[in-house]
C-alpha cells in the first residue's frame, strides 16, 4: 500500500514546470482526494491486493470452462490480470534494485497507481480506463533517461508496456 501524502510531497520537490511530471502530479493528486473505492461490496474491499488478484485468477479459470470463453468473451479479464501481473513483476524487481531516483520513484508511483486502479472493481470487466497516455509517456521518459538498458534489463520495462498496449486496445474496444 502506497502512502499517497507521502507521494505527493515527494513529487512537490520533483520540476513541476516539466508539464510530464506536473501532468502526473496532478493524477496522483486528484486520486489522493477522493476515495476511489467504486465496489460496494465490504468483503471486497477489505481484502490485500495479492487476495483480490487471487480471486480474479480464479474466476478466470472458471471461466475457462464456459463456451462463452472460446468466443473471446474473457479477453478483456485475461489481458488486465496479465497486465497486474507484469506491474507486481516490475515492483518486485525495483525492491531488489539500488538504483533509486526520479525515474523510478515516478514509475514505481504509477505502478501503484495502476494496481489501486484495478482493485477498485470486484468485477474487472468494471475497469472503465487506464492511465495509458500518461504512463506511456513516462516508460518513454523512463527509457530515455540514461537508464534505458537498465530499464530494459532489471525492471523488464519493454514487457510492462506490451502488457500495457495490449490491456489498453482491448478495453478501448469495449467502450
């Protein structure tokens, strides 16, 4: 769990005139301002990231044995739960990383940001956007700010934003 307050004045001493990093700023921002639990469900919500991606893996797999998956009805939960897993994937390797900065202090925030995102909804089919643009925008930052290769290479960053595209064109296609 994120201490979003925190976040925030961490990202006050960052160059809010870079309109990346105030664009960015004022996401985390608003989330922090509002309560964005949308389940209603009590149970749901008091239970930890890892319990909810557990029950959404499940239900996938239910899934699996309904005629309406062969259809390609689940596309949207798979590419979402794949998308979960390569942000859980990115955050393990970053706590095995000594390389802390401001590229990776602001991609670490939206990997949070995006697993707050997802775990809003009990059903995932719910999830009515991305914060695709924005965070596109800061793997490009990412990549090209002399740490590339080890963006690349530690954080699995290329796989992250394959992920990313992919959740992305699907749920575009549903709205």
């Amino acid at each position: 769990m994120c201490n979003w307050p925190e976040i925030i004045r961490e990202y006050k001493l960052l160059d809010l005139t870079n309109s990346n990093i105030y664009n960015e700023f004022r996401i985390i921002e608003e989330f922090n301002n509002h309560n964005y639990s949308s389940e209603e469900d009590a149970n749901w919500n008091t239970l930890s990231d890892n319990e909810k991606q557990i029950k959404r893996i499940f239900w996938s797999k239910m899934a699996k044995k309904t005629e309406g998956y062969d259809e390609g009805f689940f596309r949207l939960e798979e590419s979402l739960i794949d998308f979960y897993e390569a942000i859980n994937s990115s955050l393990i390797k970053f706590n095995y990383s000594s390389v802390k900065n401001e590229y990776t202090f602001r991609l670490t925030t939206f990997l949070y940001l995006e697993i707050a995102n997802l775990n809003r909804y009990k059903d995932i089919r719910k999830v009515d956007g991305l914060y695709y643009l924005i965070f596109k925008s800061l793997i490009y930052d990412c990549l090209n700010s002399g740490l590339g290769i080890f963006f690349i290479e530690n954080i699995n960053i290329l796989y992250l934003e394959s992920k990313l595209d992919i959740a992305q064109k699907i749920l575009k296609t549903k709205n």
